[in-house]
C-alpha cells in the first residue's frame, strides 16, 4: 500500500489546484484520476466554449460589422474541422500543462478511477492507496432529461465532440449553459432553437439581464420558443429529431440537446463503505471547512453542491491545502460577491444580489437602484447599434455597492476589478469618485447619478 500525505480524488480544476498547492508546500501528493484530466471546464466546458464563443465573435464581426468599417470582406464559409483541430490542439496544450505542474510540484498522477476502501484508502486499477488527508474533486455532469424518446438527445458534453457542424440544434434548457451554446452556434450559422419553460431564460439573475438578453436574441437569427417545453422525442426516416407537446410535432431539428442542469459525480466511488454522507440532492455534505462527515477527508468543487464555477472550485481546493500544509487559519473559503460572466452575445456580468432579491432581504426602503445604458462605439461604424445595460444595487443611507450588473460589448472583462471594490465593502460615493476611462462602457459604473 502505498502512503501519501494528501491523495485527491479527481483531475479537474479544483483537484489539480489544491495538489498542485500542496505540491509547493513539499506535500507528497497523488492525484488519481480515471478520465481527461483537466475535467469539464478544460476538456468539455469553460475552455472549448470560450474557443467558440470567439469564433462566433470573429463571425459576427467579419460579416456584420466589417463591411461597415469599411473593409471589403468576403467570407467564404466556416471551415468547422480547422476550427476544431485548433481548438482541440489548445485543450491537449493545456492538459500537457497540467502534468508539467504535477512533475514541477512532485505530484504523482495516477490515471485510474478509484473507490474508496475506507475512509482513509482508496483502491485504483488494484492498488491501495492510503492518506491521513484527502480531498475529493470529482465534479458533476450533465443532469438527464427523463421523457419519452430522451434517449435521442445529446448534452453538453457531447456538443464538443461533434465532428461536423449539425444544419439545426435545438438546446433545451433556460441556463447559462444553453444560453451560451445556442448562441455560439447561431452566431456560427446553424439554425439554431432555443427552447425554455417559461418567459425568459437566466430568470435566476437580475431581470435587467434577462430581458435585455431577450432582445438580443430576437434581434438575431435565434429562433427562442417561450413557454414551451416538450414532453417527448421520436426519430424521424431520415434519421432527424422531432420534438413533441401533447403528441404532436412541433419542430423537427437534426440535433436536440438537453441542457437542463448538472448533477454530481458522487456515484461509484465507493462511499457505501466510508462514513462520508451524501445530502437529498446527491452531494457530499460538508461544513463551512469543506470537511466531510469524514475526519480528514474534504469536498470541494461542483460535487460538493456549492457554487458550480470553475475558479470557485480552484480557490476552495487551495484553501484547503493552504490549511492543511501551511498553516492557514481555515479551509473556509468565502462564497458571498463571486463575480460571474455568462458568455453570451452580448456577454454578461454580475455580482451580488439582483434587484428583487435586495428589496426582498433588506426591504426597498433600504435600497436604491441606478441605471444607464450606453452604446459601445464597437458598433458606431454603421447601422448595427447594439445597447449595453448597467445596474447598481445600493443599500442604506451610506449606498453600500451590495450588487453590480451588466450586459453589453465587453462587460466580461469590466467585472472583476469592480468585483475587489464590492468586496471591500465600497459605497457609491467612493465608485463616483473614481475618474472615468474614456470613452469606455466601464465608466458607466462610476457615473450613474
């Protein structure tokens, strides 16, 4: 049986941070892992769909905006194979670099699924392997559509493996995740169908976002169905997917994808045979320390049902190794004011608490909301003006910055400098004190009145 003194189970972001930092500190650390490491944000999430959503960029500028900057653009097509090639070439870079660390930090990577034996040991591919610390990294997956025909769908995770562009997708869900792909690929020119529940997607955040999401999307060649959600599938003779309510057809698409939410990796690993418990939901049960009912043994990252972000789980990860093997005060992280971008067309930022669940916590006496819009002069060449959208959330007399909203042409990289001053507790007065950057979408944070 072989010893360490921190064994993580599973590669992705969350597991390789907390090795690799553990590593520095002269931790003799094994990471076991039975997949691609890297997880989903590297092979199957954050890092193949940014790659995306920048070829729809380039897309959309080339054919829209271009020609009214003056420049004589004749796009010939998307070659989708030369931007997968690409695109796969970055995802293995990444991955090589991954192992270069490990070699750096002196972390052992075993490539192999383990099962726990005990609280303590973990068998893969055979071998015992034994900690007095280990965390578990394994992450989730996505959550199955239960429905007749669902079989025919694909998920997320497949969408990166297609090996040539579909001519229609329909994307079932109202989440970031659907969001983001059916934009892409519209953007991309495949029809593309968006189809939620309800009136709006991304209904969890700040209405500011989703109903100006809203209008960008019916402003495009996005097909979005409201209030609409199917209750079967059936395979067409020429090999298609029609989608069905009440036993009939109401669209018939060459790929439908279920993107309805994610669900965690806690299956096969062995936690019948540990005192390790699991929540109603299926995640492991930690405290604020991210320690399981396990002495010893932590969780960190989506299985553990905390925020489901990649830099949530790397931050979680090496928290728990700093206080395992530098001393730290705590494993606790804090989950308050993580900024977040959704990398839609436009993208969005946010922080904090929406409007409504401000008013909802502290009373609308208590809070006072500003606004602006703005166009970004990306789009000033021509006839193709599109709006930014900017929101604060400010509570009290002294006007506490408690949430910070946006969506326009570049908002993905405003958010998280603004993220430290709402971190630090700053108050309107201190944001309009900041001179303004010129001409910029970001100035409209330090000049609402």
């Amino acid at each position: 049986m072989k010893k360490y003194d921190l064994i993580v189970l599973g590669g992705g972001s969350g597991g390789i941070a907390s090795a690799n930092r553990a590593g520095m500190y002269g931790a003799n650390v094994a990471v076991i892992e039975g997949k691609d490491l890297g997880g989903t944000c590297v092979n199957r999430g954050c890092v193949p769909k940014k790659i995306g959503w920048y070829a729809s960029q380039i897309a959309e500028a080339s054919q829209i905006l271009g020609p009214e900057y003056g420049f004589d653009i004749k796009v010939a097509g998307f070659d989708y194979e030369k931007f997968r090639t690409s695109r796969d070439a970055y995802i293995q870079r990444s991955r090589d670099s991954y192992l270069n660390q490990f070699e750096k930090n002196g972390v052992e990577y075993i490539s192999a699924y383990g099962q726990f034996v005990d609280d303590h040991t973990i068998e893969a591919d055979g071998e015992l392997y034994q900690a007095d610390h280990i965390i578990i990294a394994t992450g989730g997956r996505p959550a199955p559509l239960d429905l007749p025909g669902s079989d025919l769908l694909e998920n997320s995770d497949d969408v990166f493996e297609w090996n040539q562009l579909p001519k229609s997708i329909a994307f079932l869900g109202a989440g970031y995740v659907a969001v983001e792909l059916a934009q892409m690929y519209q953007a991309l020119g495949v029809e593309t169908h968006l189809v939620i529940r309800h009136d709006r997607p991304l209904r969890s955040f700040d209405q500011m976002l989703s109903d100006n999401l809203v209008k960008h999307m019916e402003a495009s060649n996005l097909h979005l169905h409201k209030n609409l959600s199917f209750d079967g599938f059936q395979k067409t003779s020429d090999g298609r997917i029609d989608c069905l309510k009440d036993g009939q057809v109401l669209l018939t698409v060459d790929k439908a994808v279920a993107a309805v939410g994610r669900v965690p990796n806690t299956e096969n690993l062995g936690l019948d045979k540990t005192s390790i418990e699991l929540d109603d939901q299926g995640y492991i049960k930690i405290d604020d320390s991210h320690q399981t009912t396990a002495k010893g043994v932590y969780a960190v990252g989506d299985v553990s049902g905390k925020i489901a972000l990649t830099p949530v789980a790397i931050r979680a990860g090496r928290q728990v190794a700093e206080f395992l093997f530098n001393q730290a005060e705590s494993s606790a992280i804090d989950y308050q004011n993580i900024p977040t971008v959704i990398f839609a067309h436009p993208a969005i930022g946010t922080i904090g608490y929406s409007e409504s669940e401000a008013k909802e916590k502290f009373g609308s006496d208590q809070i006072k909301v500003y606004q602006s819009r703005f166009f970004s002069m990306y789009h000033s060449a021509g006839n193709h003006r599109q709006a930014c959208d900017f929101k604060l959330v400010c509570l009290g007399e002294e006007e506490k910055v408690i949430g910070m909203h946006g969506i326009g042409y570049g908002v993905d990289e405003m958010i998280q400098g603004f993220g430290v001053a709402i971190k630090m507790g700053a108050t309107k007065s201190q944001w309009d004190a900041i001179i303004a950057i010129h001409p910029t979408g970001s100035e409209e944070f330090v000049t609402m009145r």
